[in-house]
C-alpha cells in the first residue's frame, strides 16, 4: 500500500498489549497445565500460575511432544516455547 510503513504499522498495531495498555494483570507466558492439576508458565518472570492471568493455557501433553508429565522446571518450558 503507498505511504504504508510497515515497520511503524507492526510496532504501532501488531506489537501493542491490549492488557498493558489497560493496566491489567496478565501474563504474555503460556500457562502449561499437568495431569496433577500444578501447573507452569513459560515466563519466569510470571507472578503467579493462575489461569485468569494467562491468554495462552495449553495441556502439558502438548509440551516436548508429549512427554512433559514428568515434570520439568519452567526454565525448560521457556526453552520449548
């Protein structure tokens, strides 16, 4: 499109968080929930694996191929993800 930057479109559009901007508290991690109901975020810096925090909640079957059940720190999680 002429006049379109796409530089500026992405970092004006694309890469801004709905939830920061609002003040909310929230996680850009993806919480990994195991089959004994604990659970761990992808980010480190995540304050806490509460659900209602996080957009991106998956099983940990789907973690490594699907042998995450024996658990693993979140360290390795952020590694996968």
């Amino acid at each position: 499109m002429p006049g379109l930057d796409a530089v500026s479109w992405y970092q004006d559009g694309m890469s801004r968080c709905q939830d920061c901007g609002a003040d909310l508290d929230h996680c850009h991690g993806t919480l990994v929930v195991h089959g004994d109901g604990t659970s761990d975020c992808t980010d480190a810096a995540c304050g806490g694996a509460d659900a209602i925090r996080h957009s991106l909640i998956i099983d940990c079957l789907a973690v490594l191929g699907g042998g995450c059940c024996v658990k693993q720190d979140a360290q390795d999680f952020a590694a996968a993800s």
